[in-house]
C-alpha cells in the first residue's frame, strides 16, 4: 500500500492478491479513504493485521466501503 499523487490529487494504491497465489491486480481506493504515511509504513511492516475492504454497494454515486 502506498500513497500517490494522480492528476485527481493524492491517491491510496493497494495490490489485492489471490490467495490462491494466480495473481494480483492493483487498485486504487476512493477519494474519501485517506491515510497518512505513517500510517501505510506501519501496515507495510505488517505491525497491524490484514484487514479486508467489503464494498456495501453504491449512495448515489459514492461507494459505500467497509473494512473488517
């Protein structure tokens, strides 16, 4: 997980793999999913569990995630 500046203005990137180990593909999570740098490196080190994002479908035009 990293953040990276886009031309929409400072992303969240993450790479989602299967636990089946057949691949991976990297994403970026909405605008409103914010984390500082400190924040990412401590997960990086992996010093917090995994934790699962569980998109509850769509308000309007605006995702509804939650993480588990």
């Amino acid at each position: 997980m990293k953040n990276v500046e886009t031309k929409f203005g400072t992303a969240v990137s993450c790479i989602l793999s299967d636990p089946d180990g057949a691949g991976s593909i990297n994403i970026f999570l909405p605008k409103a999913i914010r984390m500082n740098d400190v924040d990412i490196e401590t997960y990086n080190l992996g010093i917090v569990p995994p934790i699962s994002l569980i998109y509850k479908g769509l308000n309007r035009r605006s995702f509804i995630i939650d993480f588990e």
